[in-house]
C-alpha cells in the first residue's frame, strides 16, 4: 500500500482500504483444495471496490509547508457518514506532501486503482490546477478545497467548495477603504497562492482609489522576512495585507510588530486555523481576516443564511477534537462533502457507482446546484460558474484575545 495512502482515524467505515482486506485476507491460513480456492477468491473480490460501492477520493496535504491545512480536510472527512442512499462510502485519503507532483500521482492512483467516484480536495491552487487536467481527462468530478479558478474546457469536471480570493480580497479592500486608508503595502507567498492574492488585491483597489505603495514576496520555508517588512515599512503604508496561508503567515505579522509597524495589518482567508494563532502569540492579536462564516458560527445573527448549518457542524466537530478546533478549511471540505453527497443522491436515480454514466451524472448535478446550504456558504452553480459561492456569506473578524472574533 501507498505509505501516504492515510485513512482517517476513528471510523471503521474510512480505515480500511482494500489492500488492507487482501492482505489480511492472505495472511490467514485454510485448508487445502476448495476451501483455500474459496479464500483465494474472496480475497480477490475483497480487494477490489464493490460495484455498488461509492469511493471518494481525498487529495489533502497531511506533511509538508500545508500540513496545518490538510490536517482541517482530514477532520472534516473522519465525520463523513458511512452511507448514502442504502450504498457505502468508502474515502480514501492520500497525502499529496504539499507538492503538485505528487497531487497528481495521486489522483491517478485514485482514479487507476481505487476506481473512485469523485475526488474531493486539495488545499492549494498549486496543486488544484495540476490535478484539473487528470479529472477533465479521466471525467471524475473533482470539488475543490482550494480556491482553483479554471475556465473553459478545463472546468467541464472541475468544481470547488472555497470562494475566490477575488471575493475575500475585495471584502477587506472595503474595511480598508471605510478606515480611512490611502495606501496599503503587500507581502506575500513568491508561489501561485501569493500571485492570486496580489492580483486580486490590484483589481479591488482601482475602484476605491487606493494606492499599493510596497509589494514584497517570500517563501513558504523562508526562514526570515527581515529585509522585505524593513521595505515595507520604509514605504509608509496605511495598511498592509499579508498575503499567504496557514502557519507560515503568522512571520511577517510577527516581523512588522516586532519592528514597530502600528498600521492595521489584513491576513487572507487561508490562516484561519488554530494553529496560525498559536504560532502568532499577541503579534497576531488585532489581525482582519475575510472568512467564511463558520469561524464563528455561534457569533452570526439569527438571520444569516449559514448559522444553523454552521453551528451544527462546529458543534460535531468541536465535540471530537476538542473546544476551538474549528477552521474555514474544515468547513470548506465538509462543504465540498455537501456538493457531492447532493450531487450522488441525484445521481443514484439514474446510475449505478463505478461506471462512467454514474460519473457523468454526478458532474451533471454538481453544476445544477440551487441554493445549497452548507456551514461556510451558500452554492448556486451553473455551467458558467462551478464554486457558484454566494458573496453575502463572507463575514470579517478579527483575532482578539488568542480567539476569532465577528467584526461585520
């Protein structure tokens, strides 16, 4: 077996991969002539996934610079049910060790041996982009946790759970603007995540009149960013906004305070976990962050379209691994898990699971999604728009006292 090939711990329905009945099938004695032909046979059919089996693949990135986010995939993929529709789910979860190569070797894997029905992750535009081209090409639909944006004919199988950054940029352009700031400086990934957000904050800031005045990037590894915050700083921004992901975008933060830096410093929607805060201390205290709203489900008004489904989840989380373990990025798989248990039950009307038509049925539903209600959004889908996320979901908070905190 794969050793990245990692089932989720604690529910027997996701911790048994097939290669695992065989060998144990194989491993045990029985007696000679029928009786061993029989267990040889059994072992075969063990191994391979029952035809009316549902099999969802779970690209997630368990080591390396993102493990902080593939950790929130495989929290969310251990509460998925067992069954649907009187069939079983089986999810199968390999570890794309944050690199696209990998992501890819995977997903062929998924899709060559494991016969899965759809692919669920993974967590970073990097990786998304490179496993697009293996769904359009084999025809599995894959739902996103990263916010993937392909057009054209690479988004016939492609779908996504997460919104744009183009959405969550444009909602701290907003705070920006009604704080009265002129200027703001930017210091990000030097990666294709960095790159998103630059360019989504360059498109949001044309209208309001707001003026980048310092742009630096750095590396997921780097192990300082000294010399870019002494840029930025010497650049007098208003503002500064932070453009990268989990755990390694507590460093610039962290570097500007240290340095004196007193302006508002904004963090993209990928920090939102726990661990971003534990590595921040009281220099992250203050930061504005766009998330989505099941970072605090409970703080929502009544009236908003996601409070029920987000405090359900957070409590079913939260119940497992514990107070405050609760992430956008938990909430984005459970959402993908959403899209496609909506899109399976559609599907099982016409097709059976493992065969092309079921496949094709499923990709069908997925972008004839109607106002789907999940904990960290709502999704409408067409065939023009295959995230189909509903702005009005975005929420800003603030990290106050070590916690999140609802600003608006």
């Amino acid at each position: 077996m794969n050793p990245r090939a990692t089932p989720p711990a604690g529910r027997p329905a996701l911790q048994a991969l097939a290669a695992d009945r065989a060998d144990a099938s194989a491993g045990r004695s029985a007696p000679m002539g029928r009786a061993r032909a029989a267990l040889a046979l059994a072992a075969v059919l063990a191994a391979a996934p029952a035809f009316a089996d549902i099999n969802i693949g779970v690209v997630a990135s368990l080591t390396g610079p993102a493990a902080s986010l593939g950790a929130e995939t495989r929290k969310a993929v251990s509460l998925m049910p067992a069954t649907l529709g009187g069939e079983k789910l089986n999810f199968i979860l390999l570890d794309d060790a944050t690199d696209p190569t990998a992501a890819v070797t995977d997903v062929r894997k998924l899709i060559g041996e494991h016969k899965v029905d759809a692919v669920l992750g993974p967590n970073l535009i990097s990786n998304g982009n490179a496993i697009a081209d293996v769904a359009n090409q084999e025809k599995v639909p894959l739902v996103s946790v990263a916010p993937i944006d392909v057009s054209g004919d690479k988004r016939r199988y492609v779908f996504r759970a997460e919104p744009g950054a183009d959405l969550m940029v444009r909602r701290i352009v907003e705070d920006m603007v009604a704080a009265g700031a002129k200027t703001v400086g930017f210091i990000g990934f030097s990666d294709s995540w960095g790159d998103t957000l630059f360019n989504a904050l360059k498109g949001a800031v044309e209208t309001p009149g707001l003026r980048i005045v310092a742009a630096e990037r750095y590396g997921r590894t780097d192990p300082s960013v000294q010399a870019q915050v002494l840029k930025l700083i010497a650049a007098k921004p208003d503002v500064i906004f932070v453009g990268g992901s989990g755990t390694p975008a507590a460093m610039p933060q962290i570097t500007l305070r240290e340095r004196g830096y007193k302006g508002a410093i904004y963090q993209s929607h990928g920090v939102t976990s726990r661990e971003f805060l534990r590595v921040g201390g009281a220099k992250v205290e203050g930061a504005l962050v766009p998330v989505g709203p099941v970072l605090v489900a409970e703080q929502l008004s009544d009236g908003h379209a996601t409070k029920k489904a987000g405090t359900a989840f957070v409590k079913e989380l939260e119940a497992k691994y514990g107070a405050d373990t609760r992430s956008t990025f938990a909430g984005a798989s459970w959402d993908a898990w959403l899209l496609l248990q909506n899109a399976f039950t559609v599907a099982l009307k016409t097709a059976k699971p493992g065969s092309p038509a079921f496949r094709d049925a499923v990709r069908d539903a997925l972008e004839n999604t109607r106002g789907l209600v999940g904990s960290n959004g709502v999704y409408t889908t067409s065939p023009a728009d295959h995230a189909g996320y509903d702005p009005k979901a975005i929420v800003l908070v603030k990290v106050e006292n070590g916690a999140w905190k609802l600003v608006k």
